[in-house]
C-alpha cells in the first residue's frame, strides 16, 4: 500500500503538475485505487508514474484519469512508464 505521507507527497507533486485542483485530484486518487484494484498494480507504482509522467500527461492535454489508464497499461504490459525514456524537465 500507499503511506499517508507517499499519498501527500502524490498529492501536491501531482496536482501541482497537471494544475488540478482538489476535486480532480480526489478524482485522480480514486482511479488509481480503482485501476490498481483491477490491474493488480500497486497504487503506490501508480502514484509514482503519474508523478513521473505528469508533464507529458499536461503537455498531451491529457486528464489525470486518462494519464492513469496508459500508465496502468503500459505497466501491466512491461513497457514502463509513459515518457520515461524523454530527457527530465521541470513542470511548465
């Protein structure tokens, strides 16, 4: 599971990354729980690869749910994490 400090830390990194505000971001939480429930992928991978992959999700104009989905998929599929062979940049 998630600790309540790794789900605050996810919490600020990644509202702040796509400029979610605190409905879209309870939202985010909640398609997490529901796609690591389904997938079997641990929330707490999840919650890292939307923080990873917030600034491609942002620059796609991508919702934070959908963002979820395709990392959940490219996980379950072994191919990592959406953006991560893309050089690091500070959110814009």
């Amino acid at each position: 599971g998630v600790s309540g400090k790794e789900a605050g830390e996810f919490f600020a990194e990644t509202s702040r990354g796509l400029d979610l505000n605190a409905t879209k971001t309870k939202a985010l939480f909640g398609s997490v729980n529901e796609l690591s429930n389904q997938l079997g992928i641990s929330a707490g991978k999840l919650a890292e690869a939307g923080t990873r992959s917030a600034g491609v999700i942002k620059a796609a104009h991508l919702s934070g749910e959908v963002g979820a989905a395709l990392n959940a998929t490219l996980i379950s599929a072994g191919l990592g994490v959406m953006g991560a062979h893309l050089p690091s940049a500070p959110f814009s």
